[in-house]
C-alpha cells in the first residue's frame, strides 16, 4: 500500500539540520512518554517508530485521538509557557524520538519566519487529521474504527525502514485502540481477508481496497 496524496508537510531544512545534531531517545513497546496533565517542557519528533495520543476524561470515557509515525512532531502544548499535555503519548513499538526544549524551538520560530510558517501548517494539517480520527473514534462502527486504523498503520509501516510495524501490533493492542474487544477484531479481521481487504504473509498486509469499508 502506497501512501497517500495527503501526507503532512516535511520538515523545513532548518529543522532537519537541529534534529541531526540531537541524540534520540528510545522508547520501548508501551512505554509512556509522557501523561496527559503532565507538565509541557518539550516537544518531540519521531525518528521510528509509531506513537499513539489517548485521551481520558474527567467521567473516565477514553479515546484515541491520534496516531503519529515517522517525521511527525508532537507535544507543542509547551510552545505555550504553563500548558499541560492535553493527552498522553505512548510508543506502539519501540521508537526513537528526538527531544527539542522548549527554549530551542522558540528560538527556532523566532529566528526563522520561513520556519515558523512551515510548523504552523503543519500543526494545522496535524490537527485536521486527528480531528477526523477523533470523529471516527465517535460516530463510527468498531468495524469502521479499525478500518481507518489498519490503513494509517499501513501508511507509516511503508514508510518505515525497519521490521515491519504491522507485524508489532498484536489484535490485543488492536481492540485497545479501536475501543472493542479482542475476539470482535478477530472476527473482522477474518472479514477483511475473506474479502481480499487484507491477507496474512507473516503479518498483516493492508490492500487500498480497505478503504470500500469506511464508504459503506
């Protein structure tokens, strides 16, 4: 599967070169990077790897409100001095990710209109993507859910130099994010291959034909 036509803005030349010089940081399977309410001090961007963005409310009603993989930026709450993470951020697989403190990128953004330009657009695109994932999250079908949630898993696992990241993610993390039980992606699972959305050959591969199940 190919990405699509929708991919958010590269980094601008200037972030590529402060990111090389930074030493990543590496994050295990489920390891927490930081929690919603937690204090913003940093922002971070994704080297490997593939992120995910749960929100709890106050009731205790949870949803996933994004899924960022390799070259995507998060935690730019702290842009803004005082601001809490609105959400926690939690590594699907293991992960490098560069760190950026604060007092850089503000910096970064003064001393770089072209810069600041570019990080504004992107967060803007950013955040339309994870509105639609958040309105999925709420209006959709479980079946539905995890259908947009095997293609964006597709769109980064193409993306990535590394093992396969489809094959990382078991049907338990699966139902996690969707919001469901195990035994109901299995079964949609065994739905999807029935009808040539995807096929198993040591893991999970997502045909583009998928996406006929978000339409129905």
């Amino acid at each position: 599967m190919k990405p699509r036509g929708n991919m958010l803005p590269e980094p601008s030349n200037v972030f590529t070169t402060v990111l090389a010089a930074k030493r990543p940081v590496h994050y295990k399977s489920g390891e927490v990077i930081f929690s919603q309410g937690d204090r913003c001090s940093d922002i971070y961007h994704i080297l490997e790897g593939l992120v995910k963005l749960p929100f709890v409310s106050k009731r205790g009603k949870g949803a996933l409100l994004g899924i960022l993989g390799q070259g995507d930026f998060f935690g730019e709450a702290c842009v803004v001095e005082g601001g809490t993470h609105l959400t926690s951020a939690i590594a699907l697989v293991p992960s490098s990710i560069v760190i950026l403190k604060r007092k850089t990128m503000l910096r970064l953004l003064e001393e770089q209109p072209s810069l600041a330009s570019h990080f504004v657009n992107y967060l803007v695109a950013r955040n339309v993507r994870m509105g639609q994932d958040l309105i999925d999250h709420l209006v959709n079908s479980s079946e539905k859910r995890l259908a947009r949630i095997l293609l964006i898993l597709a769109r980064y696992d193409d993306e990535s130099k590394n093992p396969s990241i489809l094959k990382q993610i078991s049907q338990d993390t699966l139902a996690e994010m969707v919001g469901t039980t195990r035994s109901r992606v299995n079964f949609f699972m065994n739905n999807f291959r029935k009808q040539g959305l995807i096929h198993y050959n040591g893991g999970v591969k997502v045909h583009e034909s998928l996406r006929t199940i978000l339409r129905d």
